[in-house]
C-alpha cells in the first residue's frame, strides 16, 4: 500500500459544520424565492405562441420590442434565435385569440416597421400541454433521484446513499433557486440542464465515496473523519481539473452560444460549481452526521464450513 502523507492531508471535514449551515441558509434563501417568486416558466410550460421571423440584416431587438409594445404586444419576449437575423418572439396565450391570428397580427406590425422582414414559423402550445409537461418533467427528476438512491445503496453503503440524494436535492434546489432570485426563463432547456446538473454532480460523487470506501479498508486508521479527509484530498486533483475544463467550455457557450442556449450555459456554470462543492461537503457530511463508520464498509469474514474440523489435531 502506497503510504500516505497525512502532513499534506486538507482538513475539509473540520469545516463540515459551517458548510451544512451555509447550505441550509442557500436552501431556505431559494424556498423563500420559490414562495414569493415562483418560477418564471417558459412557453413549453405555460403554453402560447412562438413566431419566428427573418430579417435581411441583423435585428434590432430593442427596436423590435418597442414596434411591438406599440401594437400590443408589450408582453413579447424577443431573442435572436441561431444567427443575427433570425428572431424568435413569444408571446403567452391571449383568451378568445387563435395562435394563427396573432402570428399575423405580429407580423403585420413588424413589417410596418420593416418591410424585409420574413414570418418562418409559427407554433403554438396549449396550457395543456404545458401542464404534461411541467408534470413529466418534475417525475423525471423525482425519478432520478430515485434511481440514484438504490443504486447508490446498493453499490456503496446506504448512508453513503442518503448523502449523495442529500447533494443531488442540494443542488437541484439552488439551481432552480438561481433562476426564482434572478427572474430567468425557465423552459424545457433548463429542465434538461438540471438533469445534466444531476449526472455531473452525481458522478463526481461517486468518486469520492469509491475513494473513501477503499481508504476505510485500507488505511489503518480508525477516525473517520481523518479518512474522509484523506480520500477528499486524493480525489481533488481529479474534481478540480473535471470542474475546471467543464467549466471553460460552458463559459465559451455562454458568451458565443447565442441567446438560445443562454439559459442552459447560465444553469450549467452554476451547477457546476455548485456541484463539485456539494461532493466535498454536503454529501460526505451528511454521510458523516448519519454516523457511517469504517465497520460499515469492511467485509464481513465468511468461515469455510468445516474450518473447525481442519483446525483439530
């Protein structure tokens, strides 16, 4: 066995405390948002109209937001959609209107402002069908979760399982708590980058507990504490350069990506730093203060049947 410089060992463990409360501060913060707040969803929740239009130079978006707050239109969101000249605008369902007459009603006014300008698509959906799918997308994550929990239990150690959900919940709630505080857009493209959220997170957990798993069977230690520490420092390397290498690539979508992928980059770069931290603290600390022990995950000696025999003179 390679030994070990406990000189060099982080001590993350002694700062278990104020990092569960700093968390439960940031959780009761984003509750609190979600009950004065709420979300901000998107049309793939809340239904309504999507027009696309196209442009023969590149778009003016404030100009086209104030044409259209002068037809009616004040509650239009407006983003470049794939290139310069290409605009998406949403609007939220209007009662006793059709989709179609307000697509037409949208783009007669933008062309009185613009007679270049291009209608490319319409598409409208339902309340309806948003509710399916606020309702399908809520069952995946709560599935998840799930999933992750046997798996977790069966693979390491149950306790090991409750902190790992604990970091996964931990970071779902503070990312969508970001975008309850700051107002953003919540749409089907979020939903997908908290799942993407919980797979990173999840597996930069399972690397630390295989490491604390294995350093508990091999290091001849028996404070548990000082093995955590010992496996957190061992995998940080490895966390850091994952961490950092994801995180330049979601900050290069998030400059160049266009507006479209605005919210999915925004909801990434959080995750991410949010989950790596999660992964240090809060699942090994939960892990901790449900009082996992080095007995826990050493195997149990099975005797052979008839060793007592062989044993005998």
């Amino acid at each position: 066995m390679q030994l070990l410089n406990l000189s060099s060992t982080i001590r993350f463990m002694s700062a278990r405390k104020l990092s569960m409360a700093f968390s439960a501060l940031l959780i009761l913060a984003s509750v609190a948002s979600f009950m004065i707040k709420g979300l901000n969803f998107g049309l793939d929740f809340t239904g309504g109209t999507a027009v696309e239009v196209g442009f023969s130079q590149p778009a003016d978006l404030p100009k086209i937001r104030k044409v259209l707050a002068d037809n009616g239109f004040a509650d239009a969101a407006v983003t470049l959609f794939g290139s310069s000249q290409e605009v998406l605008v949403r609007i939220a369902p209007r009662e006793g209107e059709k989709a179609e007459t307000i697509g037409n009603q949208l783009i007669d006014a933008l062309k009185l402002a613009d007679s270049s300008v291009e209608m490319r698509r319409i598409e409208f959906v339902g309340p309806s069908v948003g509710e399916d799918l606020k309702e399908d997308g809520g069952l995946a994550m709560l599935t998840a979760l799930l999933c992750i929990l046997v798996y977790v239990a069966f693979r390491f150690e149950w306790r090991f399982a409750v902190g790992a959900v604990a970091a996964l919940f931990h970071d779902v709630i503070l990312t969508m708590g970001l975008f309850s505080l700051l107002e953003l857009e919540f749409d089907l493209t979020i939903l997908a980058a908290v799942l993407a959220v919980i797979g990173y997170s999840l597996n930069d957990t399972i690397v630390v507990s295989d490491r604390i798993r294995e350093n508990f069977r091999k290091v001849r230690i028996d404070d548990t504490l000082e093995i955590i520490n010992i496996s957190l420092t061992q995998t940080m390397n490895r966390t850091l350069v994952t961490s950092i290498t994801t995180i330049l690539v979601l900050i290069a979508l998030f400059v160049w990506g266009g507006q479209t992928i605005h919210g999915f980059a925004t909801a990434l770069l959080f995750g991410v730093f949010i989950g790596t931290y999660s992964s240090v603290y809060v699942a090994s600390s939960v892990a901790v203060a449900m009082g996992v022990s080095k007995e826990d995950l050493i195997p149990v000696e099975v005797e052979k049947e008839g060793a007592d025999l062989d044993a005998m003179p």
